[in-house]
C-alpha cells in the first residue's frame, strides 16, 4: 500500500485553483496558502492565524456544542455565534410568561446571565500530523476489519502518548477518507451562560422563505459568556467561576466590506463530499434528496400552519421546525445547483480523463483500471438499501415525533426484557427526564397529522420485501388508508398520554414499562425497526463498507493520477479556514446580486403581524429617525448582510469573518441557494456564503437592546482608516494582563493579542 505523506499532500495541493475554493488546516498555512492569501490582500501572517508558542487567532475560535462555530470577542470571554446556534437554548429558557424568542434576552450584568446544561465550547490547543504512527502496521495484506483494528489500536497508543494538561482531551480524525491522520489537543469549558439575543424578528427575519436566499436581511447572532475556575481552567457550572480570560479575542472593525475585499472564515465545518465519484451524487440527487424532499413538504407544511395559529405552539415547534426546514430548503438547492452546474457531468469528465490516464501507464492500469466500474455495480447494488434506509430514517427518526420516543423507550424495554428492574435502576432518572423534555415540547394533535401524512407515503414507496409484518397487516386493516391508520394507531396508544406516561414512571416504572411492550404504537415502530435491520440494514452494511474502501483507494489513486490538480482535505468537524472576497454574482441571465444588504431592505419587507417578515417596532422607529450611531456606511444606512466566495457548510455557522488584518467585520450563517450543492461540487461562479454585518450585530446590541456595557467590553477598530491614511498600522503584539480589564470603546489599530 502506499503511503500518502505529509510532502507528497502538500506538493500536490500547493496551486489553488479559485479564491475561495477549499477548506484549509491552519497548520500547514504557511506552506500552503500564505502567499496566495496575502496576493488577495490579507495583511497578517500564517503564524498570526495560528500559533501554538503564542496567542493567535485561533485561540479565539470555538466549537460550539459540537454543532456550530463561535468566537470569543472580548477579554471577558465574551461569545459571538449565529441565533439560529442558540435557539434552542433560548427556547429552553422561554415560556409565554419570558418569551425570548420573541422578546429576545439581555442580561443586565453577568449575575442575570443564564446557564445552560449541557452545552459546552471547545478550543484547540495544537494540531499535529500523527499519519505515520497512525498507519503504523498497515498493508495490503489486511482485512478491513484487521486494518480498522490496527488503526484502533495505533490511535489509542497516540492518545494516551499526547503531550497535553490533565484538564485537556485528545481527538484524531481521519483526513483523505483515511489515508491521512490528525490529533487535535483541545480544551472544553462546559460553563457557558446566554448573555443576550434579538428577538426571531430580527434574529430570524425572513425564516423559511429567506433560509438559505440571498439578498438577505436576518441579525442571526446571539452572544454568550464562558466561565472558567479561579485559574482559568475548565469546571462545571458553580457561581464561583469567573469569566474566562482567553489567550486572544478578536477585536471588531467598523470600517465595514467592499467588494473585493479579502474575507476569512475560521471554524468547524461539518462534513463535505468532494471527491464523490459521479455514481454517488447521481443517486443522491436523483433519489435520497427527493424522497427526503418529498416527506419533510408533508411534514413542515403541517408544523408551519399549527405554528402560525397558535403562539405556544410556535414557542414548541421553533427549533424543530428549524431543523428540518433547514436541510429540506438545502436538499432543494444542491438538486438544482447540481443541474444548473453541470455538476454530474462534470465528475464524469473528470472521471474519463482519469480512466484515460490510468490506461496509459501499466502500474496505474493494474492497480485503478477497475475501480470506476466496481463503484458504478457498487452503487447499483446498493441503490434500493440506501432509498429505504433514507424512508424509514425520515419517518421514524427525524419527523414523527412518536416515532422517537419510541426509540427512547426501546433501549429501556430492551434492557428490562434482559435484565429485568436491576439493569436499569441506574438509568430511570434520565427516563423520567425525558420523558418531562418531550412532553414539554409536544403537541399530539400536529404529531397525529403527520403521523398519517407520512406513513401514508411510506407503505407506498417502501418494498413489500422490507416492510414488518405487523405493520402491513395493521395498514391493511385501516383500509390502506394514511388518515384511517393515524387514528387507528394513535386513538389506542398510552404514548401521547402525558400525564399518564411522566406520572407512572415517576411511581411505578416497571407497571410502564410492561404496558409499553403491549401498546400498539410502539410494536408497529420495533416492526418497522427489525424489517429494516433485518431486511435493509443487513445488506446496506455489507456494501458500505466495501464503498468506503473503494472511496478511500480512489482518493489516493485521483491524488496521484492527477499531481496538478488542487486537493483539499473534506470536512469532517474539524478546525478549518476558508478564505475569499467579498463578491457579488449572477444567479441567472440579466440579474445581478449586489454585495451588501442594508436596514432599508428589512423595511421594505417589513409585513406587520407576519409569522416571517414583521418588524418590531422600535427597531421601525430607530430606522425613521435615522438613529444608527456610528455603525452606518458612507450611504447613511445600516448594513445588514453580504456575501463573499468563502467555501463554507454546515457547522460554519456562526465563524467569524475575518478582514485582512484579523478582525472580526461579521458573522458566517448561511449558503447562496444557488451555490449549496457546494458539499458535493463547487462551482466559483455561484457559491457564496452568507455573513451578518458586525455593524449590524453592534447596532443591534446598542441602539436596539441599550446593552452598551457589552459594547464596551468589546474592543472596536478602524483598520482601513490607517491603511487610507498610510500610516503604518502597529504591529500585533501580546498585550499585558491587566490591560486586559480595561474595556476599550474604540481604537483605530490593528489587532492586538491577548
């Protein structure tokens, strides 16, 4: 097997194709993309970006809750993240009586701060390249099993060999679908408390219609505070933490974006597919995507018209909403982006002039010659496994909420059938507690509707080959009817009982759960579960497997075959940069899409009362008398939003922008519809990312919400009025410590270190 080096990755990715195009380790910066970034007009250096011998941007960069990126922006710990990162944390603190969510949040000073269990923000200490000792023992020779267990085994010798503090955690991660390996040392600080939040008028403005559109004009931010022990170490929640002192935070800039302007986006992308072979993105476009599509049209359609009837309703189905409207709305548009790019075809020239490379040298013939054709059988094999996994996920797992209490359940029915009482006795508090966190949030009567809608179309796309018994024969006696079925199921089940289900298992836990076992909705869910590991599972985890393998021999063959071609690592949750401009585009003939939104865009359209588009009316008022300090540009409006060519996923939201010279200027939040098929394909003419104004998040914060001691905390710059008056901007330095507690307003420098 050959091994893929640090070097051999590095001289083969050196060129960069298109600014934007990529998502970069910050390790290898220097060696990588320093030049081609400086070229764009970033004034600092790959060692300003990330260091490990002294504070550096990175320091500043957080993943938060594992699911979003946020950024620490002041010398308080003071954290900055998107709305939609932190919505389901201000709905867990929000009832009719606090409505946050449409009120939003202010904490008056760190004591009205609010915690929040669970959540956490993690750092990164260092990155290394640890793929030798990783792939240590491979060869070809081995079974994947064999090979998996000798990476296992590799890998936690790394871990418990890491140079690292007591209070620090190891993580590696495979890079080039497992011909690379690094370890990241982090630091996780699980006291985080929600310090402020606009209201879903202005931090969700344009909810559903806008998601994912541009222009855009949503204030999708919300700041929280990290708290760490008297020594500035990580600890559990306590009223004796203290804010957390970071080794750098990021100072903001007020001299706003201009088109061409060099722009970085810095966080924890989640997960891309590049390197896809053209067989893969066919049947995810062509099949998975429309099925989802399909399901999630039924089921937000029912959520969207309870929500906007009914205010407790919204105030429960906020968050879930979100999360499903969010990927449907993206599926949408990687389908259409895919088409309108040519995105398909175009993997299948790439594909051509592979196979075409490789039949002209003998070694390379031998070794790949057969390798597009075992993904095209491959693929083909797999094809209906992958439709019905993806049904049965859609249905049971993500959009019927009986469905998922079900699975709940079910590893404590399993564990009593095995065990009996003693085998979950450790266990029945977190039952109770989720039992109190799902019924707070349900409503039976929009779970009934989608529960008919669904099912109805799940017994007509599903195989008869993969559907349970018992649900075939109670579908049938319900006429084949979804509605008739709904009723059938529902009408008889104690799962939609609240008071019955949280009371008994708070007084007789094992009485619930022998009647779960006998309650007809949870047997129709483990009949549709067995089915599909029995008849779909069984099979799709054979060939997976075998895909992986083929994937991850055809990422080392594309990187050798094509030794001038750009290759940049996939995301994988990971600590990453991307960098750009800010650039406009032509999303079809004869229209082009500015840069730049402004306030002036939220007000025209502004619909009063409207579940999407109403405006509170004190930020109405601010824009009549034309209050907005200093955070308006040179046309005497406020900026809202822009976009720029930053190559960003899911899980960027949140990063920070960065300007040329290290400041924050806004706040990473959404993909260009046009351009989100960019996980699978990515096309410079169309992708953008979608950033929230600093200036914008500023004038919220001070002129709407009055929160002026967060303004002051922060520290605000003026890079560009330095470099137009061409004096020498001063160099970044580390500041000391007790400079530190003092809050600065304004200063017209670049970044200084912490």
């Amino acid at each position: 097997m050959r091994k893929l080096t640090l070097s051999f990755c590095i001289a083969l990715i050196v060129q960069i194709a298109f600014a934007g195009e990529g998502m970069w380790l910050p390790l290898f910066l220097k060696q990588l993309n320093e030049s081609e970034m400086q070229r764009l007009g970033m004034k600092i250096t790959a060692e300003d970006i990330y260091s490990v011998n002294k504070g550096s941007l990175k320091d500043a960069i957080v993943s938060f809750g594992g699911f979003c990126t946020g950024e620490i922006i002041s010398a308080q710990g003071l954290l900055l993240t998107n709305h939609h990162c932190g919505e389901s944390i201000i709905q867990s603190h929000t009832t009719l009586e606090n409505n946050y969510l449409e009120d939003g949040f202010w904490a008056r000073d760190k004591s009205a701060e609010l915690p929040n269990t669970g959540l956490y923000v993690t750092f990164i200490v260092r990155i290394e390249d640890v793929t030798r000792a990783a792939l240590e023992g491979i060869s070809n020779d081995l079974s994947e099993r064999e090979r998996q267990s000798q990476i296992d085994q590799n890998l936690n010798k790394i871990s418990r060999n890491a140079k690292k503090e007591s209070w620090q955690d190891v993580l590696i991660r495979p890079f080039f679908h497992g011909n690379q390996y690094f370890m990241f040392i982090t630091e996780t600080y699980r006291d985080v408390r929600l310090v402020g939040a606009p209201p879903s008028a202005i931090g969700k403005f344009g909810a559903d219609t806008d998601n994912w559109v541009w222009p855009r004009h949503t204030g999708d931010f919300s700041l929280f505070r990290v708290y760490a022990d008297k020594n500035n170490r990580p600890a559990a929640y306590s009223k004796d933490n203290v804010p957390l002192k970071p080794r750098h935070f990021l100072p903001i800039s007020l001299d706003g974006v201009a088109e061409n302007d060099f722009t970085m986006v810095f966080g924890f992308p989640g997960r891309t597919d590049q390197y896809l072979p053209s067989y893969a993105v066919q049947q995810i476009v062509e099949t998975l995507n429309p099925l989802r599509v399909q399901i999630r049209d039924k089921s937000l359609s029912i959520m969207g018209e309870a929500m906007r009837a009914d205010k407790q309703v919204k105030i429960q189905y906020t968050s879930k909403q979100a999360r499903l409207a969010n990927s449907w709305k993206k599926w949408i548009g990687e389908m259409q982006g895919i088409e309108r790019t040519g995105g398909i075809a175009r993997k299948q020239r790439l594909e051509a002039e592979f196979l075409k490379r490789v039949q002209g040298k003998p070694e390379w013939k031998k070794e790949y010659g057969n390798m597009l054709n075992e993904f095209k059988e491959l693929y083909a094999q797999l094809a209906p496994y992958a439709k019905s996994r993806e049904l049965t996920l859609e249905v049971t797992a993500r959009n019927i909420e009986i469905f998922q209490l079900c699975s709940v359940l079910n590893t404590f029915v399993t564990a009593y059938q095995n065990g009996g009482m003693n085998a979950i006795s450790g266990r029945l508090d977190r039952l109770t507690g989720y039992l109190d966190d799902f019924y707070k949030n349900y409503n039976a009567n929009i779970d009934r509707q989608i529960f008919a809608a669904l099912l109805q179309i799940y017994f007509q796309e599903m195989p008869g080959e993969h559907l349970g018994t018992y649900a075939i024969e109670q579908y049938t006696t319900a006429g084949k009817n979804g509605s008739a079925f709904a009723q059938a199921m529902l009408d008889k089940t104690l799962l939609i009982n609240a008071e019955y289900m949280t009371k008994t298992a708070n007084t007789t836990p094992e009485a619930l759960l022998q009647a779960i076992q006998s309650d007809i909705v949870f047997r129709l869910y483990r009949d549709m579960m067995d089915a599909h590991n029995q008849q779909v599972m069984t099979v799709y985890n054979e060939l997976n497997p075998r895909i992986e393998l083929l994937q991850r021999r055809y990422m080392q063959a594309l990187m050798e075959v094509f030794p001038d071609k750009t290759f940049y690592p996939d995301a994988n949750g990971t600590m990453r940069i991307t960098y750009g401009q800010v650039k406009g585009y032509q999303p079809k003939d004869a229209v082009r899409y500015e840069h730049v939104t402004y306030l002036s865009g939220v007000i025209e359209k502004y619909i009063p009362g409207d579940y999407e588009f109403d405006v509170p009316q004190k930020l109405r008022d601010l824009y009549q008398r034309k209050d907005f300090g200093q955070y308006a540009d040179a046309s005497g409006d406020v900026p809202v939003c822009f976009i720029g060519s930053n190559h960003t996923t899911g899980g960027n939201s949140g990063s920070p922008v960065i300007d040329a010279w290290g400041n924050l200027i806004g706040l990473n939040f959404d993909r260009a519809w046009e351009g989100v098929m960019s996980d699978l394909t990515y096309d410079p003419s169309i992708c953008r990312n979608i950033m929230v104004d600093a200036r914008y998040i500023l004038f919220i914060i001070e002129k709407y919400a009055g929160a002026t001691h967060l303004i002051q905390e922060m520290r605000l710059v003026r890079p560009k009025k330095i470099e137009q008056s061409k004096t020498p901007a001063p160099k970044m330095k580390q500041i000391p410590p007790k400079q530190t507690e003092t809050p600065l307003r304004q200063s017209e420098g670049r970044i200084e270190k912490q």
